[in-house]
C-alpha cells in the first residue's frame, strides 16, 4: 500500500521531538511518498526538528509560533514561493499553562482561558484559511484532538473545552471549505507520552487507566495515530470530512470499566 501519497506535498506542524504525534505522522506519511515541509516553535525545537526532517527527505523547514501572526503569515508565503501549492496540513498544536493543567477547571484564569484557546483552537482556524489559499485543486486538513473533549478528565481542565471548541471548528471549517474540495477532519488520539502531554497532572495515571480499561488493553503508538492521518489526509478518505475519528484503542466507547479489568 505504499505510495498513497506519492506526490502529494503537506505541511507539518506540531513536531517538537521524535516523541511527537506529529513526528508519527510525519514518517508515516513519507513512508507513503509525501513530500513534507515542517515548522517548528522557536530555535531550540528547530535545533531538534531540522535533523528529523532531514532524516525524511525534507529540507524545507520553517519557524512558526501561532501567538505571532506574523510568524505564519511568513511560513505560508515561504511555502508558497517554494510549492506555490499544498496537499494537505496536519496541525498538532496546544498549549495550556502547566499550572491549570491540575485541579479544577472552575479555577481558570481568563488570561490562560484566552493563551489556551488562542493557540489550541483558533490558531487552527487561522492555519487552515492560509493553508486553503494554498489548495486551488482541494486538499485534506488534519488537527489532533483529545476525548477530554466530550467527557470530563481530571486536570485536562481548559484544554478539554478548547479540544471541544475545535472539534466544532472542524465541523464548521468542514462546512466553509468543502464546496472547494477541502475536507477537514480531527484524529482523538489516546493517551501519549509526549512533552504537551507531560503537562497534565497526573499524566501517568491516566495514561495507565486507559492501558488497563480501553478494550484494546493498550495505548496507541504515534505511528497507529500516523496510520489515521494517512487514511484522513490520502485519497482513501475523498468521502469523509467534519469527522472526529478516534485512535485510542476503543477508550472512548467504555462506561464502565469491565468488572475483571478492574480486578487487576
Ligand atoms: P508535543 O509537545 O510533542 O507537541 C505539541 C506541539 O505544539 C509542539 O511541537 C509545540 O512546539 C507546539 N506548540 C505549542 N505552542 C505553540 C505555539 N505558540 N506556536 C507553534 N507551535 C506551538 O505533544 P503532542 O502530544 O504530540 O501534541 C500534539 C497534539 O496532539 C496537540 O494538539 C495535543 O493536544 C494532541 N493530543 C495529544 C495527546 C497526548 O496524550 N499526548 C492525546 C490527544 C491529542
């Protein structure tokens, strides 16, 4: 099946290390034939990126932080003097103060309330509407969400309701850009031991419940959430947009746990 996306060319933006969901994504897709540009937030994570794009072929490597518009507007240009067009966007961008990220939501501030969705969830807006310019011929968005969006997890907090205001705008973004032949759709990716996902309190906890009751009886890898970005982002999917597609091992559908996983 190799070669799903033999000439195709995509943005990725989110890898900080080869912990990353992005960095997942990113092998799985040039495993398949796609020519991939990255950004990447600040010196010190381009100093890890470069090597990782390098070691998939790509040489065309990009600063971008979403809190400076300016940032983006240049990275979007740069791509298109280079590509002068775009496949398909993978954005696996969040952040929340690590000090919200634990105990209660009802204990957030309006200036990380504000920090959190801007780069969580509009900056996703933001990115699809420069990446759309780019696609005269459609193309296939893909942001990452987390199921912290629909049901409460202790200390996802804030992020919960900007994964929850993303998924909407998935839906929405889905509406306004499929008439050009863009679909738009979102990976719920399980637990992951990640640096973003190092931030949550009680990370490791979490990550240990859903092992023990997701019925898989595991977590996911980030090549298995790269396997729903190829399908997402490839010519397999033509028919699918505004989904929220989850790869978390089957945790979302659960209850309660069943009674013998809970005797382990
Ligand atoms: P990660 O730390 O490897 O990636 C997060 C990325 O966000 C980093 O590359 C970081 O540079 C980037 N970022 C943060 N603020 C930014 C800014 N202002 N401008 C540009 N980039 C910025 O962690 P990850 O877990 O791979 O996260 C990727 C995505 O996957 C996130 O949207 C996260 O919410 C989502 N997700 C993670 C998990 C998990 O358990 N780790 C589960 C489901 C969804």
């Amino acid at each position: 099946m190799n070669g799903l996306l033999h000439g195709k060319r995509g943005l990725v933006m989110g890898v900080a290390n080869d912990h990353s969901i992005a960095w997942g994504i990113a092998k799985t897709l040039a495993a398949h034939g796609a020519s991939l540009a990255f950004t990447y937030q600040g010196d010190a994570l381009g100093k890890r990126v470069k090597p990782l794009a390098a070691s998939v072929g790509s040489d065309l490597v990009l600063p971008c932080d979403v809190e400076d518009l300016a940032t983006v507007d240049a990275a979007f240009a740069r791509l298109g003097e280079v590509w002068g067009s775009l496949d398909f966007l993978v954005h696996a961008i969040a952040f929340s103060d690590k000090s919200e990220l634990k105990g209660r939501y009802a204990d957030t501030t309006r200036e990380n309330f504000v920090r959190t969705m801007v780069i969580s969830c509009f900056s996703f807006t933001e990115i699809a509407k420069r990446a759309a310019a780019l696609m005269p011929a459609g193309g296939s968005i893909v942001t990452l969400t987390y199921g912290g969006s629909t049901r409460v997890m202790p200390n996802y907090n804030v992020m919960g309701v900007a994964k929850a205001a993303l998924e909407a705008s998935v839906r929405y973004l889905a509406v306004d850009y499929g008439p050009r032949g863009i679909r738009v759709n979102a990976v719920s990716a399980g637990p992951v031991r990640t640096l973003a996902g190092a931030g949550i309190a009680d990370a490791r906890l979490m990550f240990n419940y859903q092992k023990r009751h997701a019925p898989l009886r595991r977590t996911v890898s980030i090549e298995e959430v790269g396997g729903a970005a190829l399908y997402l982002l490839s010519d397999l999917s033509t028919g699918t947009t505004g989904e929220v597609h989850f790869v978390d091992s089957g945790y979302n559908i659960i209850s309660m746990p069943h009674p013998e996983a809970l005797k382990t």
